[in-house]
C-alpha cells in the first residue's frame, strides 16, 4: 500500500515537473518573439493612378527592404526602405532642341527613394495590413536637381516631398515554415506643395528572419 501510494506521489510530481517546464518553454518562446527583429526584402512593381502622370509615364520597377519588430501578437513596428526606378510611355518621348527642361523630364524616366516608418497589424498568421508615412526623394534622368519638378503642380525643383501608404497583403507557407512569402498589394504617394501624385501597385516579400 504504502509503494503504492509513494508511486502516486512520484507520478504526480514528475507531471507537475512536465507542466511547469512546458509553461517555462511558452514563456521564453514568447519573450524571445517579443525581443525579435526581422526584415523582409523583395521587389515591387507600381503604375501612377493620378491622370497627369499616367499621360507620361508607366511602370515602375523596384527594391524594398523592412524592419520590424512585434509589440504584441497582432501588432509591428517598423520601417521601410524603397527604391522604384519609373519608365516613361512608351513612344513618348516628343522633345525638340527648343523644349525646357521641364518638357524634358516630363519624358525621361525617374528614380524615386523613400523611407517611411510603419505600422502593420495582423489579423492572423496569414493575412496583415499596414500604414506608412515618411519622405521621399526624386531623382530625374533628365537632370537630377529637378526632381518631380516637371509636374505643373510641383516648383521647378521638387526633390523632397511626403511619401505615405496603405497595403494589404497576405503571407504564404513555404516548406512549412510560416510567414515566409509575403504578397500585398499597396497604395502609396508623393506630396509636396498640397499635391499628391499616386500609384498603385503590388510588393513580392521574403521574410529573411522570424
């Protein structure tokens, strides 16, 4: 009775000793992904929505790279770095030696360089969406000093402007690891002198660390 009894006891420890240490490996897991910082890069594609951009120009080709860090199990804090290079339309570069300069940008291609801090929530392990606000500055083949300067709106130099946006976007599994692939799909701007010129276009992630 008494061996029986002192085996009951020893089972119950050892399962208590199994539980504590489960709850001990939850919890550092969950600190560990608190403390975490990841960054996700890949490339992203845009066309300009705004009618007097879309006259000139058309897709835009680039780079992005974010930082982010998870404040709780929904929300991030990060920030995001992007390079699009934008062509003109095709066949349209009509200039003549008597054209200003700004008749010369509006049909020459244009880098754009951004940095905005964001912030994204997500809904589950899956789907996520996100605002961003920072500034941006235009680079014109043409002659860099002018910036986006070409656009009737702007001032003849309009280099640096206010650069925001909205996306939403779903991760993809890759051999079984969550949260690897991202695609989403984004709104953003440049603002500068109370107009913005829009685009809309799609971003191709990978989360290089989780």
């Amino acid at each position: 009775m008494k061996k029986i009894l002192l085996l009951f006891l020893c089972t119950i420890l050892l399962g208590n000793l199994f539980v504590f240490a489960q709850n001990q490996n939850q919890t550092e897991r969950l600190l560990h992904k608190k403390e975490l910082i990841y960054v996700e890069g890949g490339i992203n594609m845009s066309l300009p929505v705004h009618i007097q951009m879309y006259r000139s120009h058309r897709l835009a080709i680039g780079i992005n790279l974010r930082a982010a860090k998870p404040i709780s199990s929904k929300t991030e804090l990060g920030v995001r770095f992007e390079f699009d290079y934008r062509f003109i339309k095709e066949n349209s570069r009509d200039i003549t030696p008597e054209s200003t300069l700004e008749e010369r940008a509006l049909h020459s291609n244009f880098s754009l360089i951004t940095i905005k801090p964001n912030f994204q929530f997500n809904w589950n392990s899956h789907w996520f969406l996100g605002a961003e606000t920072g500034i941006g500055y235009a680079i014109s083949d043409e002659d860099p000093k002018i910036g986006l300067g070409f656009i009737s709106e702007y001032d003849s130099s309009e280099q640096f402007g206010s650069c925001s946006g909205l996306y939403i976007g779903r991760y993809f599994t890759i051999k079984n690891q969550k949260k690897k692939l991202g695609i989403s799909l984004s709104f953003t701007n440049f603002v500068a002198n109370w107009h913005a010129e829009n685009s809309l276009g799609l971003k191709f992630n990978y989360r290089l660390k989780n």
